[in-house]
C-alpha cells in the first residue's frame, strides 16, 4: 500500500511541478493572434506534419493570412479543411 | 579518461544510435533531404538529449532509486521529455521566432524521438555516473547529426538522378541507410 | 458498419508500417526472427488497445491542452505494464527485445492514432481502429522478421526449412538487412497498389484513356 501511495504521489508531484513550470511559460511566452487565425487554426488538423511546407498548422495559419499560402495547400485536410478555411476567409 | 572517450566516441562512431540502434528513423526518414534542416535538427535534438538526461539521471538516482519505485521509470521520464521539449518550443517561439520558424515542426517532434527515451534509458541501463551520462548525450548528439548530414547530403545529390517511380522516396532513403549502416558496421570492435 | 471499416484501415490501406511509414524503430530492430516480431507486434497491440479503450473513455475530460502529455503517461503506463508481463513469462524473447518495449512508449503509431482517433472517437470505433493498426503493424513485423530469418538463417519461427548446405546471409542478420528489406518490400507495396489503381480505373474509364 505504502508504494502505491508513494508511485502515485510521486506522478503527482511530478506533474504539478511541470505543469507550474509549464503554466508560468504560457504566460511568460505568450503571443497575440488574431481572431480569424485562432479560427483557421481551429479547422486544421493539427497534427503538424509539415506536408504543406510549413513548420507547424499554426504557421500555415498565419501564412493564409498574410497571403503568403493558398488554402488549399493541407494535404492531411484535403477537400474538407480548405473548403472550411475558404468560408472563414470570406465571413 | 580514456572510459569517457571511449563512451563517446562509441556514441558517435561504433554504435551510432541511427545505423546501430535504429533508433530516431521516423524524423531522420522525413527530415534528412535538405541539408540545412538536418543540421538545425541535430543541434535541436542534442540540446534535449543533454538536458533531458541530466534532469532524468538526477530523478533516477535521487527519487526513483530512493523511494524504491523503479516501475515509474517510463512514465516519469517521458513526462520530463515532453516537458522539456514543450518548455524549449514555448521559449523558442517568443524569443528567437527565426529559430522556431527553422527549426519548425522538428521541435516539437523530439519528444516523440526514440533517440531521447532511448538515450536515457540506456544511460541507467549502463549505470553511467553523471558525467558519463553528459558525454553519452553529447556524443549521441554529434553521432545522430552527422548521420542526418551524411544521409542529406546523399539525398540531394539523389534528387537529381533518375530513380524507378516504386522506389522514390522512403524505399530508397531505407536502402541507402542499410548501406550507411554497413559502413559503419566497419567500426565496429575498434574499442575495446 | 463503421467500426469494421475503422478496423480493415489499418490492416491494409493505412497500414502504419508500409503505408503510413510509422513506428519504424522497432519494425527494424526486432525482426531479425520471427517470433521477435511477433512479439513486438502483440506487445504494441495491447498498449494500443488498452490505451485506446483509456483515452476514448476520458476524451471528453482532458482538457485539450494538455491532452498530449495526457496520453504518453497514460501510453507509459500500460508500456511498464507489458514490459513487467514480458520481463515475467517470457524472459528469453524480453532480453532479446531490450530497450526496443520501452521504446513502445514513443512509437509514433500509438500517439498518432490517440491524437487522430481515440481522442475524438467512441469507444467500438476507437478499438476497432486500435486493434487494425496493432494487427496492421503485427503482420507486417512478423512477414519482416521471416524473410529476414528466412534469408539469415534458414528458417522461419525456429523451424529450420534449410538445411546446413544454405550459407547464410548474414547481411539480413544485421541492420543492413532490415533496412533494405523493408525498403524492398515497400516499394513492391507501391507496385502492387499503383498497379490495382491502374486496373480499376481502366475498368471504370473503358480501356483507352490514361488514368
């Protein structure tokens, strides 16, 4: 019983000490987006694969809106993403 | 002294985590075809592996070992990893945003790099002090990026051949890996 | 119905292994027999399943932002477990395996199908899909480790089929051998899908126009 408590008490802490350290660098690092690149972010598939040439989903966010990507360059998205982005970007 | 160059350049050299361990395949695989982004992916991957096994080394030794939990190995180190390798993304996104933008999606993709996990298990597998544990990273570090260069520099000479439609891309790189591993079998029993 | 579908995906057309090109690591490491590659097979079917089956129940707790972290203890954990089992009741074939169950943990295809389905999925669907990908990823080690005993050494799951006249390669005993042959035998996939595809579109289309 004590090493269960102990295991469990260990992973505990553990996390609560990384989840801090984590929670101060959201704040500390935080960056201001845009409301349309939260919501282009939002439909894409996030797994960050980089098939579309840009280091992660919320790059290609911002390279939409800057004009600098096509919206129909996720390829793990296809047909379904870009038609979504496309409505996005025309509200 | 000797023991550390020899754990060094074992790491580097003669059991090299790519050719040796099959270790870190899925990103070398992806990102070795430029070779601007496999240096960038080296420094990114070394800098975890040091750390990470300096964070895990002193977890092991001064609480898992202490507290007689040694089944919450897996689940703690790779908390730490994924910690680690969140932390750094979190910084490198706001202070050096040309950096991020280079490094990309390599960064947050180390934490599932078996080099990592692998590197530190092995270091308490090999119960390395702590200054082994240090050069055991940094020589798998060099070790993982020379072969990210080596298998760049073949693969952009590749993209300008000819190569049959079935065997483009991951075929080929696996083959030409197998052949890299060969060579560097060569080495192998040069240190004793 | 979906949830056979989920579970045929993985088998064949998004076979993490051959098609999706994940979990590589120990696709290479393990199949220098058979039964090695089996083993991992199974191994990563039950962390998949019993992971699977976690996430899917709590997907709608964990908070999205920490959902990564979420999975790769919850990954970890049932890792140390079919680690302990191996270390256990099959010392022989866990010694032999190594850093390779762990390494189980950081296999992209466990992470990759909590992220892309059991995270979203209910529960039939998210194990139907898991058990695919597991049995996808088992079938393709245990074809990768007998060719490669095959070739090395002579027989296939510790049965000797050649006898001691065949010299043995001993390149597929080594990581030469298993990175060309899985190399080879993608690029026979590759083949063999781009020839179904030209097939069926010739049938669809009446024979002369290209693809």
């Amino acid at each position: 019983m004590n090493r269960i408590l102990a295991a469990a008490l260990v992973m505990a802490i553990l996390s609560f000490i990384f989840a801090l350290i984590l929670a101060w660098a959201s704040k500390k690092f935080k960056i201001i987006e845009s409301s349309k690149l939260i919501e282009i972010v939002k439909v894409l598939p996030k797994q960050n694969c980089g098939k579309c040439g840009f280091p992660n989903c919320g790059a290609f966010a911002k390279a939409i809106i800057e004009g600098k990507a096509k919206y129909k360059d996720c390829v793990v998205g296809g047909e379904e993403v870009a038609k979504k982005i496309k409505e996005i970007l025309e509200k | 002294m000797l023991d550390i160059f020899a754990i060094f350049f074992a790491a580097v050299v003669t059991e090299n985590f790519v050719f040796y361990r099959f270790l870190g395949l899925c990103p070398f695989l992806a990102m070795s075809n430029k070779t601007r982004t496999a240096v960038g992916m080296g420094i990114a991957v070394t800098f975890v592996l040091v750390i990470s096994n300096a964070i895990t080394w002193l977890l092991q030794h001064f609480v898992l070992d202490k507290l007689g939990l040694p089944f919450l190995q897996y689940a703690s180190f790779i908390l730490v990893i994924a910690s680690l390798v969140q932390f750094i993304e979190m910084y490198m996104h706001k202070y050096q945003a040309a950096l991020y933008k280079a490094f990309g999606i390599y960064l947050p993709l180390i934490t599932t790099n078996c080099v990592v996990l692998g590197l530190v298990l092995l270091t308490i597998l090999k119960s390395y002090n702590f200054l082994e544990a240090l050069i055991f990273a940094i020589g798998t570090g060099i070790g993982y990026t020379l072969a990210l260069i080596i298998m760049s520099g073949i693969r952009e000479r590749l993209d300008l051949a000819d190569v049959p439609e079935a065997l483009k891309g991951i075929p080929l790189a696996l083959i030409i890996t197998g052949l890299l591993a060969l060579a560097f079998g060569g080495f192998v029993g040069m240190i004793k | 119905m979906s949830a056979l579908k989920d579970l045929l995906n993985g088998i064949w057309k998004q076979n993490p292994t051959f098609r999706i090109i994940l979990g590589m690591c120990p696709a290479l490491a393990v199949t220098n027999a058979a039964i090695n590659g089996l083993t991992m097979g199974l191994a990563t079917l039950f962390v998949l399943l019993a992971s699977g089956l976690f996430v899917s129940l709590i997907r709608n707790l964990i908070p999205s932002k920490i959902r990564i972290p979420c999975y790769i203890v919850i990954i970890a954990t049932f890792v140390t477990i079919a680690d302990y089992f191996l270390a256990a009741y099959y010392p022989a074939i866990h010694e032999v395996l190594g850093i390779y169950v762990p390494l189980i943990v950081v296999n992209c295809i466990i992470l990759g199908r909590m992220e892309a389905f059991a995270g979203k999925n209910p529960i039939k669907n998210s194990l139907a899909d898991a058990f695919g990908m597991g049995f996808g990823f088992t079938w393709a080690l245990v074809l990768l480790g007998a060719i490669r005993e095959f070739l090395g050494f002579g027989a296939i799951f510790g049965f000797k089929i050649l006898g001691s006249w065949y010299p043995q390669m001993v390149v597929m005993k080594l990581p030469t051998g298993a990175f060309i042959t899985l190399g080879l035998l993608i690029a026979l996939m590759n083949i063999v899908r781009k020839q179904r595809a030209e097939a069926a579109c010739h049938a669809h289309e009446g024979g002369d126009k290209p693809c």
